[in-house]
C-alpha cells in the first residue's frame, strides 16, 4: 500500500461498440485495461470498478450499485477499497494514449483539491485527486450523477494534455484509428 492509490473505471456497457467490454479491446497486443494499468504503476492499491477480467497485475475489483450507475457510482465503490491513501488516479479504462508520464505530470500538479488533464475540455475521466477532497463531495445517493457535476465543484489544476493523452475508445472506428497509431506502445 502507498498514499497514491489508483480507481479505474471499467463499468460502461459499450453501447456503441456493440456491448462489448471496451476496457478488454487490444491494441497493440495489449488491452485497454492493462495500458490504463501501466499507467498507474505507481499506484497501490488499484481498484478497478467494473466485470472481472485478466490483467497484468493484480487488482481488486469493484462493481457500482447498482451495476450500470455511472462513473460516479463507481467512484464511490472504489474509493471505498482504496484504504487510507491520500491521493487517487482517476481514470477511464478505455484510454488509449494514458501514459505513466501523464499521470506523474498530474500528480505534479495537483493543487487544493486536484488536477485534471485538458484538451481544450476538462477531461474528468483523467484526473488525480486528494481522496478525502473526493469523499467529501460525493452524493450520498451516487448513481446516475454526473462526474461534471460532482468533481467540478472542486478546486483544480488543469493540465495541458499532450496530443494523443485523451484519445479513448467508444466505435469501432474508433479501435480502428487505436491500432493505427499505436502499432507498438
């Protein structure tokens, strides 16, 4: 265990990819999940909140309540497993171009309550926060809100993404332009 700890969030259904399970797509010999895991190597302990699945590494595994309640109902069930650390990853586990290197210049950052990477967007599915800044304003009743609503009541750094930091993947098409660009990260 350390005082940085890691949440991912792999619980969405992937609608728009035919309900797959995106965080288990390959690009490069490689699932998204464990690419987001790479990222966070740092990290102890990670919980990843969503459908058990193969990883690199060992992790605990969280689900939402209930199951399909949104990225902020998945906050909640991870931070509930993340111990006493006093800092937390945040991240989607769909992101393609998240690397080591962007969360340590997250960690860096981090102000009052937090930063977040921006590509001209708050990106609140890459961000590191002080974990009782996230405990304090989470809803009592977490499913269905909005992580907007939630983290952007708090004070943050924002953080310039580097080009490709932010790209996830939602389509096929999607997945196709991964595989393309990143042939051997």
């Amino acid at each position: 265990m350390t005082d940085f700890a890691a949440v991912l969030l792999a619980g969405g259904r992937g609608s728009r990819m035919g309900g797959m399970h995106k965080p288990a797509l390959v690009v490069a010999g490689r699932t998204l999940l464990d690419r987001c895991l790479t990222a966070v190597a740092d990290a102890s302990p990670v919980v990843v909140v969503g459908p058990a699945t193969t990883t690199d590494r060992t992790v605990f595994w969280a689900r939402e309540d209930p199951p399909g309640g949104g990225p902020v109902a998945g906050l909640a069930a991870g931070l509930e497993l993340i111990g006493e650390a006093t800092s937390v990853a945040v991240l989607a586990a769909d992101l393609v171009g998240v690397t080591a290197d962007t969360v340590a210049r997250l960690r860096n950052a981090v102000t009052a309550d937090g930063a977040l990477l921006d590509d001209g967007h708050a990106q609140w599915l890459i961000g590191v926060w002080r974990t009782d800044s996230l405990r304090r304003v989470l809803p009592k009743d977490p499913a269905g809100a909005s992580l907007r609503s939630v983290l952007g009541a708090l004070d943050y750094a924002s953080v310039t993404a580097e080009p490709g930091e932010t790209v996830d993947v939602d389509t096929p098409a999607d997945l196709a332009k991964a595989a393309s660009q990143h042939p051997h990260r």
